[in-house]
C-alpha cells in the first residue's frame, strides 16, 4: 500500500518498521535540516510480510508534493539506505524557456545514433519549446540519416513520432543508402510546452540468403546534424483557443508537459470524486509520461485564484456538492439542478424526465470563463452511481470512443452525444423509460436570420403554372392518340394496294 500524508494523518502507520518511524503523530529521529523535506520511505508490511509499505509524506503540504514529484520521476536518488530517501527540493518546468528556433540534434548533446538489428529499433531525442512557438504552423525537422545496404526494400521502413503522434514513415530505397535529408513538417498542435520527445523508429528485415557466412546485422543512422526549425508566433494566433470537443480529450487538456496547466477540484469528502480523479491522474501519466508530473488539485469550496486564472480544470462530484460550479453554471452546456444533481437541459427542445433510480453521468465541456486558453470539463452523475459512470466515460476506452460535442450523457454501456445548440435532448438516448415534459419549441433555437414572409403573389402564380403545365401535358396526349388512330385507319388501304398489284403482275 501507498499512504501519502504527515504523520498526524496516518497513526495507522505506528507499528510499521520505518527508518524514520511514526509515533504519536510526528516523525522519530527526523534530521534537523529535514524538518522541511518530502520523505519516501519503504518498510515491510506489519499485516503482511509479503507486501510493502511506502509512505510519500512530510511534515506539511508542500513537503507531501515534493514527495510525491520525486516518486512521479520514477527515479528515486537513495544515498547509504535504499529504503529512505529525502526530497529537500523540485525543480519544475520554468514559465518561461529561452526561445531557440534553430537547433542541431548536436545541440542537444547527442551524437550520431545507429540503429542496428533485424526487426523494429527505435532512438528518442528529447528538446524544449517555448510558449511562443508551441502553436507554430511553420516548424519542421530536417532528419539526415543513411543506412545499410542489406535491407529488403519492399519491407523495410522508419516512422517518426513527435510526442506520441505519427508525423512521418518512409520506406527505406537504394537512393538513402548514402547521406539524405528528409523534411518533416510539424503539424500545429502537436508540440507541447516544455519538454518535447521525437522518436525515430526503423523496422528493418533484409533479403534471404542461403550464405550466412558474411552475415552482417542492418543498420541505420540518424546523423547528430539533423535540425530542427520553430519559428515564433506572433499575434493574436498566440490566443486562439482550441477547438473544444470531447473527443479530443485528453488532447486538448495538455499543453504542458508536465501537465503543469492541468488541476482536478473535488469535494472535501466525496471518496467517489477522489477514486476518479485518481485514475484520470494515471491515465495522463501513463499517457503523457512527464518527467516529473506536476498536477494540480483543489477542493471545491476553496480553489485558489491562481489556479482560476492559469489551469485547465477537470471538476468531479455531484452538482450540489461543488460549490465552485455555482460561479458558471449557468454558462455550461446543460446546466445543472441543484435540487436534483440532473443536466436540467433548458435549451433543447424535448426535454425528458429520468425515472426515480436510474442512474446516469454527465460529461460537460466549455471554455474557462477565468482563461479562454483554457477548458473545463465537469464530470458528474444526477446520483453518487452517476458519477462513477460520467468517469468510466473517460476511462473505458469502449465509452470514450463514442464521446463527441460538448455534452454526453451515459448509462455505463450507452453514451449519448450532444453540442450545446442542439434543439433536441439527448437523454431519451440512454435513459430507458424516460418521459417528455417540454414539446414546446424554444424560440430563437437557431440563432439564424428571421424568417422572411411569403410574398401575397406567389401563390397565384404557383396555381397558375400548375394549370398551363397539365393543359400543355393533355393537349399532347391528345394529339398522340389522334396520330396513332390515323395510323391504323391507313394501314388495310396500303395492305389492299399491295395485293392488287400482285394479281396484276400474276
């Protein structure tokens, strides 16, 4: 198990061996000089001598963060004890990086990299991008690289991934056995502030050959000389915000690297909200791999200013229970009935009632009213069983597949989808049994031009078109009938002309 806490919150830790052990509520024997330093210590359990206990503590709140960014590196530094380790500071991802458009891979500190063996070999680079080039439209990557003249050319191949995304694969030619260059557009959206990680990953397979005795490996290198090009934006590009779809999530929520711009609020007490939260903060790890991870958290009665102003918010728990969805509630897609906990939908245009019991969950995303570069997305249920289920709509990969729009609505296995001008409910979608309470149209639903009165002529004019198309239609029926009854009459007398002319010839 993994507690995190000062010692006062965690007496069950008592009778656990630690080196620094806990009694009465403070640290035993903790140095003087570490009275202010997170500490990660590891100890056996006392319930179960096959099982260990970590504890990511301190003796405040900033002391338990530092703990617990040192154990988000995955690399935890240990001096003489491998089971403790003091963290007296972090360094964190700067708010400002110096801006450097033009970079050699060299710059960075790597030499030429060779790629060698049959089958799939990969070489990451890692590099830092400013704020003001993060949305560039214009960078690209100039990769030089040659490679062995072993490899089957019809299989073997590289691909180049920026941050987790395919930018580029190319397939491997006699041409790029000596030096090439290749050009690589960056596609705006894909960098990240902070650190930026570039994978270069080579599937190479070589022609069979009965002879193995000069057998030689493939290989493939990316010279130290290949370049990198991020110019600056400049303008009001730099405030445009991010098309917000829920489709794009996590997507659209990182724009740090270390996830710095992201913070989850949650009640005080709600287990539920936590559990979620939770899991979502693994998930971006696991997704993101940060070298440290710097997230955010905050109660919902007391989310502090700076977090209001600078962070991408996730908000989990029942409505009523969050207090802070109080200052923009209104502002949300389906705003929320406090009495209820349900998306009261006020702008569709059928609204349905949820049968007593069923329990559904809420997805719902807009702009940060603190920061138009930034977004929130509340997650919540009209019942605690809700709530679970609007987080399984972002955990389930069978669920988070469907999402799309502003608003989603789920019953666990469905998920329904709406934008926030959609003059129709969505939750008829997904709530079995559900009953309409509003047919009335919404007025102004479209937000489109007024609509423009029939003019007094149109109708006559319409009639009297109808009238002369029928007459101009029955007067060539008419006249198809006559030709072909003339037709018949003339027939027998051509018939009789032919016979008599026989008789006269016989």
């Amino acid at each position: 198990m993994i507690f995190v806490g000062t010692p006062d919150q965690l007496g069950i830790l008592s009778g656990v061996d630690f080196q620094v052990p806990i009694a009465n509520g403070k640290f035993v024997n903790l140095p003087l000089e570490s009275e202010g330093d997170g500490i990660v210590q590891l100890a056996l359990s006392p319930w179960n001598p096959n099982k260990v206990i970590m504890m990511v503590g301190g003796n405040s709140g900033d002391a338990i963060v530092k703990a617990g960014q040192a154990v988000s590196s995955g690399r935890i530094f240990i001096y003489e004890n491998p089971t403790l380790a003091f963290v007296s500071n972090v360094q964190m991802l700067s708010e400002t990086l110096p801006i450097v458009e033009d970079f050699i891979f060299e710059n960075l500190g790597y030499v030429s990299e060779t790629i060698s063996g049959i089958g799939v070999n990969s070489q990451d680079y890692t590099f830092y991008v400013s704020k003001e080039q993060v949305l560039t439209k214009d960078g690209y990557i100039d990769l030089v690289y040659y490679h062995s003249g072993l490899l089957d050319y019809g299989v073997s191949s590289f691909t180049v991934e920026l941050n987790g995304q395919v930018i580029a694969s190319t397939p491997f030619s006699k041409e790029s056995e000596q030096v090439i260059t290749l050009r690589i557009k960056i596609p705006q959206g894909t960098l990240r502030f902070g650190e930026n990680r570039l994978d270069v990953s080579a599937s190479m397979l070589i022609l069979p050959s009965c002879d193995v005795s000069g057998f030689s490996d493939p290989w493939f290198t990316v010279s130290n000389q290949s370049s990198v090009h991020l110019p600056l934006v400049t303008g009001a590009s730099l405030a445009e915000p991010l098309l917000k779809d829920l489709k794009f999530f996590p997507e659209l929520f990182v724009t740090h690297s270390d996830l710095g711009d992201i913070a989850f609020i949650f009640p005080k007490s709600d287990f539920a909200s936590w559990k979620i939260a939770g899991k979502l903060a693994y998930s971006l790890g696991e997704r993101f791999n940060p070298l440290i991870a710097n997230l955010q958290a905050a109660y919902a009665d007391d989310v502090p200013q700076d977090i209001h102003d600078t962070n991408s918010m996730i908000i989990l728990g029942l409505a009523n229970e969050v207090p802070f969805l109080a200052e923009f509630n209104d502002r949300l897609p389906a705003p929320f009935d406090l009495l209820n906990n349900t998306a009261s939908e006020r702008q569709m245009q059928v609204i349905y009632r949820i049968p007593n019991g069923v329990s559904v969950g809420y997805l719902q995303l807009m702009l940060s009213p603190f920061n138009a570069e930034k977004s929130i997305l509340v997650v919540s249920g009209n019942d605690r069983d809700g709530l679970i289920l609007a987080g399984n709509g972002l955990l389930q990969e069978e669920l988070q597949s469907q999402l799309a729009g502003v608003f989603a609505v789920t019953n666990g296995t469905q998920v329904a989808t709406g934008n926030a001008s959609s003059p129709f409910s969505i939750v008829d979608d997904v709530v079995p049994g559900s009953i309409p309470i509003n047919t009335t149209p919404v007025p102004d639903i479209s937000r489109g031009a007024p609509a423009v009165e029939r003019p007094v002529w149109l109708l006559p004019v319409i009639v009297i078109s109808a009238l002369s198309i029928l007459g101009i239609l029955g007067y060539v029926a008419v006249a198809a009938i006559l030709k072909r009854s003339s037709r018949r009459i003339e027939a027998p007398e051509v018939g009789e002309n032919v016979d008599k002319s026989d008789e006269d010839q016989k």
